[in-house]
C-alpha cells in the first residue's frame, strides 16, 4: 500500500519512524530532544516544530503518503481570535493547578458529578484545571483566550498549514476533562466554569479519519495522545491490560465501554481504535524499589533484585505498603508507607528486598481489581518500564497479577502507533481498509512467563498483603466499586 510514518512529540524528544503500511516493518527512524528545559512546565511550542524538523532531516520522510501524530498529554495551547498563541503551553508536569482543580471539583457539586459528566474526576495535570488556573492567575491572558488544543492537535494543525478546520481524536480528548468517552460529546458548559467564558474548541475525528491533506498531498491522519498511540502500538486488545512501571505506576485496559467511578480512581479514557482504556494510577511504584535500594545501599535496581531472588514468597512474614507519597488507589493522600511483620528471623536485607518487590506489584494488582470489579476482563498484562526488565519482576508478576505477563522488547510504541494511525487513514481513504478495522501489523516481540504453579503462591502473598493493608488502613477500598 506504500510508506507512512509516525511521529511521537513526548515532554523531551521527537521520535520519528517510518514503515512499512501493510506490514509495520520499521524502515527509517529519526531522533532530536526537544530544545527546552527538561523540567519546564511552560514550553513555547515552536521547539516542538524545531524539534521535528531536525528529526526529520536527511531525506527520512521520502517516498511517505502519510503521518500520524502521537505527543505528550495533559498540554494546553491557548489561541486568540487570529491563531496567535495566547502564552506559553502549559504541559502535563505543571502541578500549579492543584488548588484550581478541588475548586472545580467543589464548583459541580463533587466527584460523583464529574465522573458522571466526563468519566474522570479534575485532577491538577488536565487542561480543564489548567484552565481554571489560568482565569485565577492570569486573568488578562485568560479573556484573550478564543480556542483551545493540546500538543498533538496543535502540531497536526501546524502540519496541515494552519487551516480554518482544527480537530483532535477521541483519544486527546477524553483526558482534557471537558470531553466524555462516554457519551462521545464535549461538555462546553465545563470549558465556561472552568475559563469563565466560552471558546471554540476541535472537531474530534473518528479513529480512521483524516485531519486532511497537505498541499503537496501528504495526508494528516487524526493523531492522538501518547498513552493511546502506544497501546496502539503495541497491538493490546480486549483481555489485555498494561502495567506501567515509572517511578509512579498505572494499570489501563481495553474495554469495550466507558467507566464511571465516583471515587475517582479509575480515569476514562477513550482509544485510538473506537474502544476505551479506562486507567487506575498508583503514585507509588518503582520509587518504592528505588527506596529500599539506597536503604540496603545497593548500588542499583539490578542489585535489588538479585538480592531479593534470595527470599522466599512471603519474604518472611515481612509485607511493605509501599505508599511513600501517599497514594491514590487506595485514595490515602496524607500516609505514609508502612512495613510489617518485623520478626528475628524476617530481620534480614533479602527478606526487605523482596517485600519491596511484592509491595509494589501487590499495590499495582489492587490497582487491576478497580478494574476488573467492573467486569474489565484481563488474561494478559503486558509489562512497560525499564523495570519490567528485572528478574524479580518478572518472576513475581505473574503469580501476583493471576495472569500472563509479557514483556515487550524496547521500541518506540507510542510512534508505531501514530504510524499505525496513518496507514490506516490511508487505506480507509483509498478504500483498502475498512474504517472499522485497523492494519493488522504484526504485534511486538515480546517475553512471554506464565504463572503456572507459581499462582497459588501468588495468591497467596497477596493474601498477607491485603489483610495488612486492611488492618493498617480499614476501608480503604471501601468507596472503590
């Protein structure tokens, strides 16, 4: 069918690869860091223009018919009346809004009023918070303010020339605040509590539709977020959930319908293929195995792991709640973590090192079961992180998770999948593909483990972790469904 390519603008970098559009064969890649400051929360966004043009140096994007784009989530980009940028894009790590969001909260009658109304509950990182922060802080800014988008759509925008028509996916839009993946509709009503006045916003595109066509016939595919680009990428389906292992940690699947959780735990999102991806977050995940390192003064997460392969399941009795920051599921803002079980005999630096590990992966299970008591069905979790590379976890996820785990070999999902999203505008333009079933690229190559006898153990670690938690924290998941 010919040649597309996906680009993925993250918070740091432009990542640009180009395929193959009937079989996903990665043909070219292109590479450049974004010329910003790497923990800016305002960011011009010419340097994301700046960006991509040196990644797409040397001839990378000859012979392409069309881009998807993919870029970072939870950026806003305010436009005046003639297109002009009102200020620099206040991107998803600015948690200046934290304050503007538990007023939003209070300003529609609570939690329960926001995920009825959009499927998630204002948090400081969406751009209906960042909003509000910016009609109580910079008010004049605030009232120049004619049109709103986030990166990705911006850069499609940009792409296409600038025209008249600007459009976003349902998959950008579902994480603004103001766009429900439930009812597939924007809440202007939100966008006017939040700005303090209407604005115009984009048109959301369907999954295989076309932004448009650039003037030397280069067609723009919708594009959407990263967290939806990558699960395209990766090819996750209905029964597969994927576990994110960062410094904090997130559990998502694929769903066949919109969630509300009154509680707030569970964010619905929307994908890039016409299903859903509700997500749980966790704050506390790899930083939980990074603690416990400097505790043990190891030298690293790989030291860590080796030592606590020299455990037992259990780790002696010794259970850690690993809720450094406080957490959000269970929602325990103010706490602490705790540990437990502190015996002669648990007193040893394995016995720690595995807790650690059961810890994190017991708190991301929690996580799931938010998931799966609302009949979210997962046979398979796919692994993401540096972490997921550990031998401790992977020899522990499984039976702890109840399901398969896989772990993808390193690449670029959140760009396969942007170019995954072009080669299927492209089909569905020229009639090739159906819009109602993507390109069937073949999926990532990836590790494989099994629980197999191992389960019964697992349940049973997470057994002694559940009863800990609900002695030290009783009725924790108690609002959770």
């Amino acid at each position: 069918m010919g040649i597309v390519a996906g680009l993925d603008s993250s918070s740091g970098f432009t990542r640009i690869v180009v395929c193959d559009a009937d079989t996903g064969a990665v043909l070219r890649q292109g590479y450049a860091p974004h010329p910003v400051e790497p923990k800016a929360t305002e960011v011009d966004p010419q340097a994301w223009l700046l960006s991509l043009g040196e990644a797409a140096t040397g001839g990378l994007l000859e012979g392409v018919q069309a881009i998807g784009v993919s870029a970072q989530q939870d950026g806003l980009i305010t436009l005046d009346s003639q297109g002009g940028i009102v200020r620099p894009a206040l991107v998803g790590n600015d948690k200046r809004a934290q304050v503007a969001a538990a007023d939003l909260i209070d300003a529609l009658g609570g939690r329960q009023a926001w995920a009825e109304a959009v499927g998630s509950v204002p948090q400081s990182s969406q751009p209906v918070a960042k909003l509000r922060w910016l009609a109580r802080t910079e008010p004049e800014a605030a009232q120049r303010v004619a049109f709103v988008m986030q990166a990705h759509d911006w850069l499609v925008w940009q792409l296409l020339g600038r025209p008249a028509r600007r459009t976003t996916d349902r998959g950008g839009a579902s994480g603004t605040g103001y766009w429900s993946a439930g009812t597939g509709g924007y809440r202007p009503d939100l966008v006017e509590l939040a700005l303090g006045h209407q604005c115009a916003l984009p048109d959301v595109l369907g999954p295989a539709e076309a932004a448009g066509t650039t003037p030397e016939g280069l067609l723009i595919s919708a594009g959407t977020g990263e967290t939806m680009a990558a699960a395209f990428g990766l090819g996750v389906g209905v029964g597969d959930a994927v576990v994110s292992l960062g410094a904090s940690g997130s559990v998502m699947a694929v769903h066949h319908e919109a969630l509300a959780d009154q509680s707030g735990m569970i964010t619905s999102f929307a994908d890039a293929t016409g299903m859903h991806l509700p997500v749980v977050h966790t704050l506390n995940a790899v930083r939980a195995l990074r603690g416990t390192a400097e505790l043990l003064g190891l030298a690293d997460l790989q030291e860590l792991s080796a030592l606590a392969m020299k455990s037992t399941p259990g780790s002696s009795g010794l259970v850690l709640l690993p809720y450094l920051e406080g957490e959000r599921t269970p929602q325990l803002p103010h706490t602490a973590g705790t540990l437990t079980g502190l015996r002669r005999e648990s007193m040893k630096p394995e016995h720690l090192a595995r807790a650690s590990f059961e810890g994190m992966l017991c708190s991301l299970a929690d996580a799931m079961d938010v998931l799966r008591g609302r009949g979210v069905e997962v046979r398979r979790v796919f692994l993401l992180g540096a972490a997921a590379e550990l031998p401790a976890v992977q020899a522990l996820a499984p039976a702890i998770f109840g399901a398969q785990a896989v772990v993808p070999q390193p690449a670029d999902y959140a760009a396969l999948g942007a170019a995954r999203q072009a080669a299927w505008a492209l089909g569905a333009a020229q009639g090739t593909l159906s819009p109602q079933a993507p390109p069937a690229w073949q999926g990532a190559a990836a590790q494989v483990l099994e629980p197999g006898e191992e389960l019964a153990v697992g349940q049973a670690v997470r057994q002694q972790y559940g009863a800990t938690r609900d002695q030290i924290h009783p009725g924790a998941f108690s609002a959770a469904p």
